[in-house]
C-alpha cells in the first residue's frame, strides 16, 4: 500500500495527508521540511487580526479591496492602484501567465518552482528555459547576467522572462544590478519575491523601489511563507496601474477571503520580523554546516528559508525511509527535471527539529 503510494507522490511540497499515508501514522506526527514556512508562526497578531474579522464572514468582501489595498501600499510606500491583492501568489501567476503568452516566448531560469509552468501553459505560452549550470549554483557564484543572454534563441525585446529571486529550488539572490539590465532587454519581467522577506532588509535586492521606473515590471510577492499562513492564501501583485486594471477585469470578484484580508495587519509586526531574521540567520547556517558534515550529502548555499541539498543516493529511497522510519517529510526535486533523484530540498525549522533531520539523515548515509 505506501509503495502505490509513494509512487503517486505529490510535485508540490507540504502534502501531509499524502505524506501520512505513506508513514503510516497522522499528519500531526509528521515533522515536515518539505514546505518552506517559517516555523515561528502564524504570529499572535495575524491570529487576533482573524478572530477580529470573523464578524466579517456575514457580508460580501470590498470587490476592489480598497483599505487591503491602501494597507499594502502604505507598506511599500505606493499609491494603491499600484498594488492588486490575491488568492495566494498562484493566483497572480495565473494572470501574469496570461500577459506572457501574448509574447513571442517567455524565457524561465530552470530549474523553476512548477506552478510557472502551469501558469504558462494555461494560456499556451511559448516556454523557453535556460538552464542555470548547477556547478556554478553549488558555488554559489553565477553569472547571471551571462546565462540568460546566452540562452536566448529569440529578440528579447519581443519575450517575457519569468524568474523568482530569492530562487526557488537554489535559494541563490540575484543582484539588483542585473535584474536591472534584464529589464532594459526584455518586453515584459515577472518576478516572483515570495521569499524576499526573509533576506534581512540590509541585504534584500527587491525591485520594489524601481517599480515607478520600469513599466514592463511585474512583481509578485506572498505574505503565507513569512508569517506562515499558507492556509489563508494571500499575495499580492506591485505592478505599473495599467497591468493591474487589466488584471482586475480578467479575475472572478471577491479572490481574496475577508480573513485574509483582516490578516495584512503583520506587515506591522516588527517584532515578528525581527525574531524571524534573527532565528534564520543563526539556524540557516548552523543546519548548513550539520548537513555538509554527512557523507554523501552536499548542501548548496542559500539566501532562503530552505536549502538545496545534492545526494549521493537515490532521493526517492530515501525520502521513503524518512518517512516511514522517522516520520520526518523531506521536499524530492523530481518536479524539477534538471534536478532528477539526487537532489531534496529542506526547509529550515527550529533548532531541535534541524537537528531532529540530521540524526535521521546521519543513520541513513552513514
């Protein structure tokens, strides 16, 4: 029965009622690393924020979310109509698929998280990938700005390019400097910064301040990795007013639920922020240097809550032994084909359940 199982796997992380099947106990037992959320929340102020709005459930959300947008806005010192609220991230993938599929082709940097490539081929888009030279990732010194030129077999002033920085699987930050040479090449960028909040703010390389300057700039951005409520499905969009109108016209009405709306409130939870850099610088790099001590395990370095992790063994055997020996959930790469079965991806937890993960993986590759 796990092995039928097994060999239906879920291609996203955090599937814990595939997962517990697989193990064969409940997903509350489960210790999961395959979802990268921070481990700290939801913060008390998100829970007070959504017991707060419950009074909300009785009517019809603002169709134009005029005071969620405002709140987003005021964050990133924006007018509103250059921010549009939505279902998550997906949800604006979704539509920024849409606008990339008008394009001749639209570039990605693969590996890519999967849900682009969904995204694209919801409206038939011409998928061109580039593939990031994984010696040069295990380094953690790319040329970026090299290997998107390079790969390009079509006018990049008539393409799109789709990419996420922090990237996701590498955790590699791409530097402003070539995100900006990127945008004076190509038609439209779409880049997803769902896991920019947790590069501290010194050394984020965000496009949001840009925004006024490039008109083919979007920027997706998702408030459930950083204060843990992917339950609640809330992203949103920073784009020139023109994209977003569009946009809100393609869309069904009330994406957004009144709770999650109620929940923007933490991006005012500077307490919560600053726990949250704190914990990750020290626990990032402390997980990295356990897991480079394991035979046979070879992280990469990273700028994310996760780290990237090469394998000498066959991954799938032993994410089943994880699982089904020590009830502990590991992310596989094989929704990545440049990744295959010798990569698994982690994210960082608390301290004690990092360290949880190394002894598993210590009496298995050992």
């Amino acid at each position: 029965m796990a092995d039928s199982l097994f060999n239906n796997r879920p291609h996203h992380g955090g599937n814990l009622a595939w997962a517990a099947q697989v193990a064969g106990c409940s997903p509350f037992a489960l210790l999961d690393f395959s979802a990268s959320i921070s481990p700290l929340g939801p913060p008390p102020s998100a829970i007070a924020a959504i017991q707060d709005g419950l009074l909300q459930l009785a009517q019809y959300p603002d169709p134009q979310y005029a005071k969620l947008r405002q709140q987003l806005a005021q964050h990133h010192h924006l007018a509103p109509d250059w921010v549009l609220p939505g279902n998550g991230a997906a949800e604006l993938l979704t539509w920024a698929g849409r606008d990339l599929a008008a394009l001749e082709a639209t570039y990605l940097l693969t590996p890519a998280f999967g849900d682009y490539g969904r995204s694209l081929r919801a409206f038939a888009a011409h998928q061109q990938a580039i593939p990031l030279p994984l010696t040069a990732v295990a380094s953690g010194k790319i040329d970026w700005l090299t290997v998107v030129t390079q790969g390009l077999m079509h006018d990049p002033a008539r393409c799109g390019l789709l990419l996420n920085t922090p990237h996701n699987p590498t955790g590699l930050l791409m530097p402003l400097s070539v995100l900006e040479t990127l945008l004076s090449l190509f038609r439209l960028v779409v880049v997803d910064e769902a896991f920019m909040d947790f590069v501290i703010p010194s050394e984020q390389q965000s496009l949001i301040p840009q925004i006024a300057r490039w008109p083919n700039l979007i920027i997706v951005r998702s408030l459930t990795k950083f204060y843990s409520l992917p339950g609640l499905r809330l992203g949103y969009a920073i784009a020139q007013p023109q994209h977003l109108k569009r946009w809100q016209q393609w869309r069904d009405p009330w994406s957004v639920n009144a709770l999650a709306a109620a929940a923007v409130t933490v991006l005012q939870d500077h307490d919560f922020q600053q726990r949250t850099w704190q914990w990750l610088g020290e626990a990032r790099p402390a997980l990295f240097q356990e897991l480079a001590a394991i035979p046979g395990v070879h992280p990469l370095p990273g700028r994310a809550n996760y780290l990237l992790v090469r394998c000498d063994r066959s991954v799938t055997a032993l994410q089943q032994t994880l699982l089904q020996r020590d009830r502990i959930l590991i992310r596989d790469c094989l929704s990545f084909p440049e990744l295959g079965d010798r990569y698994f991806r982690v994210a960082v937890r608390l301290p004690e359940e990092n360290e949880r993960l190394v002894d598993a993986l210590r009496r298995v590759m050992t």
